[in-house]
C-alpha cells in the first residue's frame, strides 16, 4: 500500500475523532513541483492529503501560530491538533514540547518514515517546463518523476535535499501513527563541518562577510524556522533596540549570530530556514557547526530523546573549561 | 601612534568587580586597556552583548565571575560557562579570532589574578592588531 494511501486512511481516523480540531498536512500545489500545506478540519476532504518527496515544508511551525487556518486559539480551545511531521520535523515536537512551546499531549502525529525530500530548485532546474501538478516517488534509489506526461528516473542523491544527504535520523522520534518503515539512526560524524572548520581565520571571516553581505533582511528564515516562537521577537524590538536594522555586513552579522545561537542546541535540522532564504545564504553551515559543538562539548542532540531538559536551562559541574583563564 | 586595544570586560558584582577593586587597593599595576561594566552575574551575560561590543568599536572583550561552585547565586555561572564557551567556538568558525572574548574566574580575594588576567588579554589582543569587522569601519569605507 502506497504512502499517500495509507496517510488518507489514517487521517480519515484521526479527523472523525471528537477531540480533534484539525489536521495539518500536505496538499498538491497550484503548479510544477510545489507542494503546499493544508489545514483539514472534516473526515471527508482527506483525499486532498499527499505525502511524497516533493513535501518539503516543516508544518510544526504552524503550532506555534495565532491562527491554523481557519482557526483560531480560542475555536481550537483545548481540542488537539494532528499534524503530519517527517523525521527532522518531529524533533522540532520534542524540543518544542520541553521548552513549553506546545504540548506534545495537544498532538496526535503522523509520522513519517521519509526517505528524503527532493531539492525543489534543484528538480525545477532539470525540468524547467513543467508547469502543470507533477508527481514524485521513489523506488530503489531513484526518484521517479511524472511531469507533463513523461515519466523518468533519476538518482536519488542528484536531487536530494543536503540535509538529507547527511540526515541520520529519518524516523520521527516521536509519532502516534506511522507512515512507512521503520529506519534505524545513524551516527552523525559532521563531515561537512570539519570541512569548513580546516579554514583559517581569515577565510572565515571573509567568507562569513561575504555571506552576511547578501542578506536583506526580510527574516523569512526566522519565520520559516519552527523554533523561533517568540511572541516578543527582539528583531522587532525598537526600545530597546538590540539589533540595528540597516542592511550593511556589520549589522547583518549580529543578526545573523545572534538568530543561529538562540538556535544553539535547539536547531533540529529541517533545514527550512536555509531553504525560503531569497539570497541563498548558507545558514545551516551555522546551525549546523553549533550542533557539532554541542554534540562534542555537552555530549547533547536538539530534539533526540524526549526527557531531555533543554541545553541552556541545565549545566554539569563537569562542562568544558576551555579558553578560560 | 602604536595600537592600544580597547576592551570591554563584563565583571560579576560578587566576585570580579571586587577583585578588581581589591587589585587597585592593593596598589597592582596592570594595563589601562579595559573598561569595566558590573553586571549582577556572568550569566546576565547575553552573547549578544559580545558580538554588539565588538560591532561597535571593542578590540576584545573579557567576561570574568565567581569560580565554579562559588557563584552567589549558586549556579549562574555554570549556566553562563555551557553558553560562552559555545559561543567562544561559534565566533572562531566566523572569522572572529577566539582572543577577541576570553573568560575567567577571578573571585574577591583575588586582586593579583585579575591584574595577570588583564595584562594576558590585553597582550593577546594586542598582537592580533585592531579589530577589523566593526561599524566605525564600515563607515570610513563609505565615506571614503
């Protein structure tokens, strides 16, 4: 039984349910590649549900949002919500559901077993035509594409995502129901990281500059990313004004420090915030070199076992000393 | 003019702060580099505070509290070690060298520790020569 199928019938279940509000999930976007997410609240329109490559989103950022929807705070109440969560975004639950973002008991999850979501600018550079709804699976290492009536086969690794080109979790760590087969973890090693840490110091900055340079502001990464929540964002702050917002490589770079280390330990690795980034600014290279820190210093991973206390609110006599005098 | 570095040290009120002010009583020389802001606690300490120090003019900055175990408020300077010594290594993976913010425990009673803290830091950052990625900078190449 396909994927899709097997999502439909569950969620038909979960939406007939009485304590249920809504389901978010995946639907088949207006044209090409696109996948966009939707907000179902009656049993019968689950046939508009899809799960496939092409569903690239993280919904659990919708959680933390006034409105799902149609719906607001207040109409949802006290009822749950369903949510459909590949690997990475269901770690985003675990970490939001320890530091009180959301309750992991307000959710009935969808897992899903993905084995990776395709690069859309990647697959819309090889099919450039396709404008009417395409499709996508997978079988046997490649991805098999139907778009605008020809079918045909590409290896997976081609067009794959980078964060799932190094992904070792791609079963949710948390789930109710589960889409798929079970997939075991594997040990990350951070070969990208080492890569970039072998720089020196001058290469870096101007590397980092460089990048910082491009950026315009408009902080779709802060809110794509499922763990920037905040109410109160201090990038809105005018009094007092922590972060200044003229658009130069200084001011960018406090920006862009400060929004990757409020990741610092939290960062779950979906990617998103790098994927709606208009300048293609690699900002999981950030996440990702934090995430190797706290791995090597604190022996910790953002959203892996669900007791975990959160980095920052816990500490150990024994942490590192370095660099201290 | 030979290069003065200008740094900006974040001292804890308990411990720092009245090392420092035990330094100047018991009559230690140490350089004149640094510019002291009291803070209740290391762990006050936001790392935005550091980058901001060195965006707008520091050459390093020094964060310096109670020895591990000896906090007065019995753990914030564990909290504030987990956070800066990440961060220590986050500003090296973006070009900011690791001698520009440095970190030390210097309690009340020692005024002779925070005299040799100083004269490290302010000698460390001195050899890297001004600091290159800040505002003022910007500005001069604007106009210029």
């Amino acid at each position: 039984m396909d994927a899709t199928k097997q999502l439909r019938e569950a969620a038909e279940e979960i939406l007939a349910r009485e304590d249920v509000a809504c389901l978010i999930g995946y639907e088949q976007g207006s044209y090409g590649f696109r996948v966009q997410p939707c907000i179902l609240t009656d049993p019968g329109q689950t046939d508009r549900l899809i799960i496939s490559p092409l569903c690239v989103n993280n919904l659990t950022n919708y959680l933390t949002l006034e409105q799902i929807g149609p719906l607001t705070k207040e109409a949802i109440g006290e009822q749950k919500i369903a949510i459909v969560v590949k690997g990475c975004d269901s770690r985003a639950i675990t970490v939001l559901n320890a530091e009180n973002g959301f309750s992991r008991d307000r959710l009935v999850i969808i897992g899903v077993s993905s084995p990776g979501v395709v690069d859309i600018s990647k697959i819309e550079a090889r099919f450039p035509n396709a404008v009417s709804p395409a499709e996508v699976t997978v079988k046997e290492n490649n991805f098999v594409i139907s778009c605008e009536g020809e079918t045909s086969s590409i290896p997976q690794n081609e067009l794959l995502a980078s964060k799932c080109q190094r992904c070792k979790n791609a079963m949710p760590t948390v789930y109710d129901v589960l889409i798929g087969e079970e997939q075991p973890a594997k040990e990350d090693v951070f070969e990208d990281v080492a890569a970039a840490e072998a720089q020196n110091i001058e290469e870096k900055a101007a590397k980092w500059q460089e990048e910082f340079s491009r950026c315009i502001r408009c902080y779709a990464c802060r809110n794509a990313c499922p763990l920037c929540y905040c109410s109160d964002c201090m990038l809105d702050r005018l009094r007092p004004q922590f972060i200044r917002r003229s658009v130069t490589a200084v001011d960018n770079s406090l920006f862009h420090i400060t929004r990757a280390f409020h990741l610092a330990g939290r960062c779950i690795e979906c990617g998103e915030c790098e994927r709606v980034c208009p300048q293609s600014i690699p900002l999981m290279d950030l996440n990702r070199k934090l995430a190797k820190d706290v791995k090597e210093l604190f022996d910790y991973e953002a959203g892996i076992d669900p007791e975990a206390k959160p980095l920052f609110g816990t500490f150990k006599t024994e942490d590192s000393d370095e660099g201290i005098l | 003019m030979s290069f003065e570095p200008k740094i900006v040290a974040f001292l804890c009120n308990w411990c720092t702060y009245a090392g420092a002010d035990l330094a100047g009583t018991s009559r230690y020389e140490y350089p004149p580099n640094v510019r002291t802001v009291r803070v209740m606690c290391s762990s006050r300490i936001n790392p935005m505070f550091i980058v901001n120090a060195l965006l707008e003019g520091a050459d390093g900055v020094l964060v310096s509290g109670c020895h591990p175990g000896e906090c007065h408020y019995v753990s914030g300077n564990y909290l504030a070690r987990r956070r800066l010594v990440l961060f220590r290594r986050f500003l090296e993976h973006l070009g900011i060298h690791p001698d520009r913010f440095r970190m030390s425990w210097v309690s009340a009673s020692e005024g002779a520790k925070w005299a040799e803290v100083v004269k490290e830091v302010t000698e460390g950052v001195r050899a890297l020569g001004p600091n290159e990625i800040k505002r003022e900078q910007e500005w001069m190449q604007q106009s210029s």
